[in-house]
C-alpha cells in the first residue's frame, strides 16, 4: 500500500471513530436549516398582496421631495422579524414591497405592489403628497405573461442593477446623482416647466415608443435597512491602537466614508486643507445622504416581446437610460444582464446558460421575491443560482429611490403617457380609515 492510500485510510477511519462527536453537530446544523426554511416558506405563503396603480394628473408641481415623504410615511415599515422568537419560530422576516414602472406597448403605467396591510397607509399617504392622483386596485400585470421556455411565444431580455464595483471603490453610502443635483428641489414656482430637467424622462420616452406585443418593467423592491451587513475597520476596545473588522449596519459604514473623506483634506501636520467646490459637493452629498431613511433595494429590468414583435436593439436600452443617475464624482448603477451567453463557445457549448437566464430572470420579475428566492423543488436548486450579483441589495436612500420612481411633471409629454383629464380638488371622502 503506498503511502497516499495509507493516509486516506487513516482519515476515514479517524472520520468514523469520532462520528459520535461531529454527526450531532453536523446533523443539528442541518435540521436548523431545514426548520428555517419551512418556516419562512409558511410565513411567505401567509403574505397577502395588493397592486395599485397611480393615474398621474396633468400637472403636478412638487418635486421628487413629495415622494420621499410618502416613501418615509408610507413604505418606511418592519411588518416583520421582531425578537428572536418570531424569527426563528414563527419564521417572520421583514417585509418588503415593490414600486414599478411598465410600458405594455407602449402604454406607462405607476404600480406599487404592496402588502395587503399597508394598503390604507399607501393610499392616505399618497393622497396626502399627491392630492389629485387618482388610486386605482389593479390586477397584477406580470400573471398575464407566460413562463419562458425555448419554444414558447415570447422572448426576454434583462437583469438586474447594481452598484458599479469599478466606480473607485465607492460604497453603498455614496449617493448617485438625484433630483437634488437636477435643481428639482428648487424647481418648483421658479422655473417653466418646459425648462426643468427630470432624470425620470429618458425611461419614460423611451418606454412610450415600445410597440405591439412589446413589455418593458422596471422594478424597485425595497424594504427598511435595518440589518448589521457591513464590515468596516474600527479600533479595538482594548487597544486603541489597533484595528479590528465588525459588522455594522449602514449608518456607522456612511459615518466611516465621511470621515475618511474629510481626513484627505488634513495634512501631515494636522492643518486643514481648503477644499474646492467640488469637493464641497461632494462632501454635502455624503452628508445629505446620510440623514436619509435608507431601504435594501434590489431593482429589476426586463424587456419582453412575442417572437414576431421582438426589437433585439432594445434589450440594451435600459443601460442608456439609467446612465443619468450615474456620477464621476459620486456613485454608478451598472447592469448586471442575466440573459447573455458567456463570454466563451466552450464555456457553453449547448447555448443553455441565456435560456436558464430567461427563465430566471422572469420568474423574479414576477414573483418579486428578490430579497427571499423562494426554493424550486422541479430542478432541486435555487432558482436564482445564475444571476452574477446573487441579489446583493443596495442601500438607497428615500432621496435616491425618488429620484428614478416618482410622478412625473408635465415636463413628460410623451404621448402613449396617459394623465387624468380632470383635477380634483381633494383626496376622495370615502377613503377607508
């Protein structure tokens, strides 16, 4: 016997003669697992859903500032994982909710996919910010379409968004560029409307121009951050002078950027260093950013088309209609296309890497359970095993999520974009209380 066999026979038998000490803890470990999973599983299953649709007025002047406000009054809520008793033996997790854009040939419509419990506090709180939108309870748009097969009737096109790794290494607290850099906070009663510049319009015109039998959705799941999933450097309780790595939640990371911002304008002698105006910017930016409520966001894009309308031009297009949230000086979303082959033939030889994209990517966009994929028994693994970011959310703020999901000014004329005809005077007497 040589020596390679004696040492894996010596390691199996050592395997098995200290089974009675590792199987437990291997065999408890599993069980948790398990346990976890079936009791979220039920407490998803008990989840009830709401979509609703806003009908724009045809003018509206407030600027993005107005749905922050109903972002922080209205979406800014748990409704899930309190102690630890519920989490582990109840299975409750935070519950999270969805505001979408769609343009179903051609047509844009405002949908929040909420939980059937917040229904009162959305609508009041809409109508609150908006008083002349008018809320309509719609069914979803999404169970209309099919699933994806190689051999259906359409196909599909997408991703997911993130925030750009190369953008110099800049973290979840620094902001992309908002409304706030548009000049929409002080837009409103100083400026016509034809003069204003909203972020929000590429998307809006170049949905309104898809045609027949032709989809486009842009989803923005979100759900309070609230969670300990940062690591940073911090100096050790024992020894100040040295640096240990702990688990922090956003606000302490957002505090570590701005301080490590502002220490490259100090020289070696301890003398500040007087900063330009653009990294006075820069600096208010952070800042803001900072005081902000911030939710976990995972946003979804997806063209879809039956095979004989398919635009394959199209399938690239949300890449150039995000690139206005992007900053040199700030943050940068980059698409992260689930449906693209490899980068090399042999890395795929079959062709099924976009097929299996396809059929993810839809299933998430339908489901919206971005933040909890749900099992898929059929094919015996997660379902959401070939997405690249294997769904990291991004921290955005209320001002962020603002600024690429708010209602629109009259600045839209895109035609297809359809706005109620009449005004309203105030908010419906019937709304339930």
């Amino acid at each position: 016997m040589n020596t390679t066999s004696l040492v894996l026979q010596n390691a199996f038998i050592f395997i098995y003669n200290t089974a009675h000490l590792w199987a437990p803890v291997v065999l408890a470990i599993v069980a948790f697992r398990v346990w976890l999973w079936y009791v979220r599983e039920a407490f998803f299953q008990t989840l009830s859903w709401t979509m609703l649709e806003f009908k724009v007025p045809q003018e509206i002047h407030k600027s993005p500032m107005a749905m922050e406000m109903f972002l922080t009054n209205a979406l800014y809520q748990g409704g899930g994982a309190g102690n630890w008793m519920k989490q582990y033996w109840a299975g409750e997790q935070p519950i999270w909710s969805s505001l979408e854009i769609v343009s179903i040939e051609g047509h844009i419509h405002f949908f929040a996919r909420i939980p059937t419990k917040f229904k009162e506090m959305v609508e009041s709180q809409m109508y609150a910010q908006y008083p002349q939108v008018e809320i309509f309870e719609v069914s979803d748009y999404a169970k209309a379409v099919p699933d994806f097969t190689p051999d259906g009737t359409i196909d599909v096109f997408g991703g997911t968004l993130a925030f750009d790794p190369k953008a110099d290494g800049k973290k979840d607290p620094w902001p992309i560029k908002t409304y706030i850099d548009y000049g929409l906070d002080k837009a409103v009663g100083t400026l016509e409307e034809e003069q204003k510049i909203d972020p929000l319009i590429p998307m809006i015109e170049w949905m309104g121009s898809l045609g027949n039998g032709e989809q486009a959705w842009f989803q923005v799941i979100i759900k309070p951050a609230e969670l300990k999933r940062f690591e940073v450097e911090v100096a050790d309780k024992k020894d100040p002078t040295k640096k240990t790595k702990e688990m922090v939640k956003w606000t302490k990371l957002a505090e570590e950027e701005i301080k490590a911002f502002k220490a490259k304008f100090v020289d070696k002698d301890g003398k500040p260093i007087v900063m330009s105006e653009q990294d006075r910017r820069i600096l208010a930016s952070l800042e803001r950013n900072a005081t902000k409520f911030a939710f976990d966001t995972g946003i979804v894009y997806i063209y879809i088309a039956n095979k004989e309308n398919l635009n394959k031009n199209q399938s690239g297009n949300f890449g150039n209609v995000i690139r206005q949230y992007n900053s040199l000086e700030l943050n940068n979303f980059k698409a992260v296309g689930m449906t693209g082959g490899k980068d090399f033939v042999w890395e795929d030889l079959q062709g099924k890497v976009p097929l299996k994209g396809k059929k993810n990517l839809l299933r998430l966009a339908k489901s919206r359970d971005y933040f909890y994929p749900h099992f898929d028994f059929k094919e015996f693994k997660h379902y959401v095993t070939n997405i690249p970011a294997k769904l990291t959310p991004m921290i955005l703020t209320t001002e962020e999520i603002a600024t690429i999901y708010h209602l629109p000014g009259k600045v839209s004329e895109t035609p297809t974009f359809k706005r109620i005809e009449s005004k309203k005077a105030e908010a419906p007497g019937n709304l339930p209380f």
